[in-house]
C-alpha cells in the first residue's frame, strides 16, 4: 500500500521535537512530520477522537505556531500597512483574525492579533513562521520590536465542556467571551488564555512556558471531560467547521474575497485602503471576485480529496482544495474554489476521483454549526 | 488452503488456483478508521504489483496492490455498506477481492504467517 495523499508536510531538515513529545508518545501517539515539526497525528483513532471534542473536550497541542509579540511606539500604524484589519480600534484583551497580504493581496498567511499588556500578540502558522517573520521584520520600521516567544507552548482545549474542565484549574477563564484574551493565574504561573480556536466549537487557547507545559497538560487530560486530540481530527474538526488551512485552501495566489475572508477587511479599511493589494481587493469586494471559496457536500460514500477537479459538464471551473470524511456529518465533505457563476449554494457539479465522475453539491459553510460563546448571545 | 503474506501488508488465502486478498491487521492499525473502499469489479484482469483496490481512511486515501496477476471473480459487496469491516475483521469479513491465480508460481518468495509477523517486527 502506498499514501496517495497523506497529511504529512516534510520539510528538507529533520522534524523538530516540540515540548510535549515525550508526553505524547508516552500516551500512544502515532507522530507524523508536519510544518517541520514531529507530532501526533492520532491517539485512539480520529473518529473517535473528532467525535469526543464535539461532545466533551480535546487538548491539542499546537507549539509548532509561532507566539509573537510586536512591541514599540506605533505598533498599530505599521502592522495595519501589511494586515487589512483595524488594529487601532483593537481593545486590550479583544483578538481578531487577520490575514498577512502580499504587494498584490495574495495571502501570505492567516493569523490572530491579539491587544495584550506588553504589546500585539501575534499568532501564525506552523509552517510559514520564519516566512512571516522575515517580511514582517523587512517591513515595519527598526523601532517596531518583534519578539518570537520560542520558549513557550501553546495549548488548545477545545469543545462545548472545555469551559468547565479549564476553569477547575484557572479560575476565572469562564469570564471571557469568544475572541477575547487575557492573564490568568495557574498558581503562580501567569498564563495567556484567549477564548478561541479553531474547531468551531467553544474553547481556549493557552500559552505556557515551556518548563510548565507537560504538567499543565497532565493535569487538564486528569480532568473527566478532557483527552489528547490529534492533528487528524483538528483537520476534520477545522474542515466541518469551514475553517480555511493555510497552505491547502488559502496560498499567495488567492486574495481574501475569493478566499471567503471579506469579514477580515474591517470596516474603516474598506473606506481607508492603505493595506497590500487594497485596489484590487477593494474592487473584488465592491464588484464580486472571479472565483470563490465554496463548501461541497459529495454524492455517496468516497471521499473526495484536495486535487480533485470539478467540472461542470465538459468544462473545469474549480477545484478542491481540502476535503475527507466528517465524522460528524457522517458523510464525505470538501472545500474547494469554484469560478463565480457555479459558487450559488445548491449547485451541481461533477468532482474527478481516479478518474471517475463523483456528483458534488456547492453549499454554504460551514457544514456543522459553530457554537463560539459570544458575548451578548443567548447562553 | 495457504495464506501467504507480502510486504506490502496484504494478505492472499490460496485454494487450488483460486485466491482471496484483503489487508492485514498491522495495515488497517496504521491506516486508522476506514472510511470507504473500492474493490474490483470481477473480471477485471489484474498484474502482480499493479493497482488493484483502494482504501481510504479519514485522512488519507492509499492504494492495494495486487499481491498476484489474475481475474477478478468477486469484490466484497459487504464493504460498500460497513467499510469499516476492514478495521473490525482485516483477516476475515473484511476481505477485498477474490480472484484466478494467472501463474501460481507468482506465490513463490511471499512470506507465510511466522515470516510476515518477523517481517512486522522489524519495521
């Protein structure tokens, strides 16, 4: 047998080990390549592991991103040059999803801003980190200081009991509301807890000296509602939830309209401009790109993977760009770009599996509810 | 009848010239939950080593090859309905195909059970 299409992303360099490996394999964890690191791709198996978060609560390991915090006078000014979201208007512990923009608005990256004590704190992928590091270092000004907090973990604790495991040990987490952040005490440990991640259900992401996490990490799976959750199921997870996995369906070449992303341009910068790409990405979100990031819900039972072209008779119109079985759907979805005039929900198109026509339906993302605590939603 | 065993972890019980294949134990533990399998449709003719079947599991989609050349008599209808027969009973319900040995003598140099679980414990 051979991996036709397999999730691992080896790099050139040997994978890294990151501070819980020694605590993974120790808890059964297959460990894959990925991004440059080793990590665990699964424990019990993805199903069940999918199956636990949405239920209860998983502890994903997610050291592999980079922990930024940019720092100095007119930090906002300069971030908003390369990102187009309102990093002025960012409140002290609020967080908001951004993108990194190319000269021509291409995606160099998605990632999450956060207004913390010491400064913005940044976090981007795994894979493009020292990418981002270097353009964000060639463009902001010598007085911006940016500094990468390797000695840190990060921790996601994700699903709809998450709130109650978490808030055992740090009292207090159970204040915050989707998309806000903040310092919370673990004894003496000060951790930076923001509520938010990346599987569509309620959730916390938790960074944590590195020294500290192993135990951190014991003591939360020691809680009854929390077990270790791979990579595997953070993709399936993400993948239901419409969530977009850099690298698979956002890339330089695709700017944040025909990504599905317009939320991200916020609402003075559509009027201001003055971020990478701003006329094109402007025109796109005033006259409607020429191709757009859809969800796919397939006919039968084989999955349809990120390759796959879709056609709508003779004729290519797009392509996936991620796609599997979604355990809690219970059937095999996809996400892919399709040119505008096939992108309406309700579509029908034919997906091209080992050469065979799969009948495959455009739909509205995501393809199971998000379930965010947000602030001022019925509880 | 004969089971043989190859390195690419499938496994072939051999009954005069007829056979039946399907994956081992050790490859449905390293492929995980399967989620979908596509087996030959019988009379499909077969080359040792060629694509045979697919199998695909949550996250990955993988090839069978054909352990040896023949002539697909049956696929397992059972696995369009509970693919994931393969991870419950690999050895057994879970089979892939069933076919005509081309050349038996193909089954010459394929490991037996004792030899595959060596083979296993190297890896």
């Amino acid at each position: 047998m051979s991996d036709t299409n397999e999730i691992e992303e080896s790099t050139t360099d040997a994978p890294l080990a990151l501070p819980l490996d020694a605590w993974h394999r120790a808890r059964g964890a297959r460990m894959v390549a990925f991004a440059g690191y080793v990590m665990p791709i699964q424990y019990d198996g993805i199903m069940a592991e999918h199956l636990w978060t949405r239920e209860s609560a998983g502890l994903f390991d997610v050291s592999h991103m980079g922990q930024l915090i940019l720092s100095g006078e007119g930090v906002d000014a300069a971030l908003e040059t390369l990102v187009p979201g309102d990093i002025a208007a960012l409140a002290e512990g609020k967080q908001r999803y951004s993108l990194l923009l190319s000269e021509d608005g291409g995606i160099l990256d998605d990632l999450m801003i956060t207004r913390a004590p010491m400064g913005l704190y940044v976090v981007v992928n795994g894979a493009v980190k020292w990418d981002d590091i270097a353009h964000l270092r060639e463009h902001l000004p010598d007085e911006i200081n940016i500094s990468h907090l390797e000695d840190r973990a990060l921790l996601a604790l994700q699903g709809p009991k998450a709130v109650d495991a978490l808030k055992r040990i740090v009292p207090g987490v159970d204040t915050l509301f989707f998309m806000e952040a903040g310092s919370f005490f673990w004894g003496l440990e000060p951790l930076w807890i923001s509520r938010s991640g990346y599987t569509g259900e309620d959730g916390f992401e938790i960074s944590i000296p590195a020294e500290h996490v192993a135990e951190f990490a014991d003591l939360l799976c020691a809680q009854p509602e929390v077990k270790p959750i791979g990579l595997g199921a953070r993709d399936s997870l993400r993948l239901e939830a419409g969530l977009p996995l850099y690298g698979h369906d956002l890339d330089p070449a695709t700017d944040p309209i025909e990504g599905d992303l317009s939320f991200a341009i916020s609402k003075r910068r559509r009027t201001e401009g003055g971020f990478p790409g701003s006329g094109r990405i402007l025109k796109a979100l005033a006259n409607g790109a020429a191709r757009k990031r859809v969800g796919l819900l397939i006919e039968g039972k084989m999955p349809v993977r990120e390759g796959a072209l879709l056609f709508a008779g003779a004729d290519v119109v797009g392509e996936v760009t991620s796609g599997g079985f979604a355990p809690t759907v219970n059937a095999p979805i996809a996400m892919g770009f399709v040119a505008a005039p096939h992108s309406a929900s309700g579509t029908n198109l034919e997906a091209e599996v080992r050469g065979k026509r799969v009948p495959v339906t455009v739909t509205t993302l995501p393809f199971v509810p998000h379930h965010y605590h947000r602030k001022g939603a019925a509880q | 009848m004969t089971r043989y065993f190859t390195d690419e972890h499938e496994w072939i019980d051999v009954d005069g010239d007829s056979a039946t294949v399907g994956i081992t134990d050790y490859a449905q533990g390293q492929l995980g939950d399967i989620v979908f399998v596509e087996t030959p449709d019988a009379g499909k003719s077969l080359t040792k080593g060629g694509d045979a079947a697919v199998v695909e599991s949550v996250k990955a989609a993988s090839d069978v090859y054909a352990p040896v050349s023949g002539t697909v008599t049956e696929g397992n209808p059972a696995l369009a309905d509970d693919p994931a027969l393969v991870n419950s009973d690999p050895e057994g319900e879970g089979w892939f195909f069933k076919l005509m040995l081309a050349d038996p003598s193909e089954l010459d140099g394929l490991m037996d059970a004792a030899a595959y679980k060596a083979f296993v414990a190297g890896l």
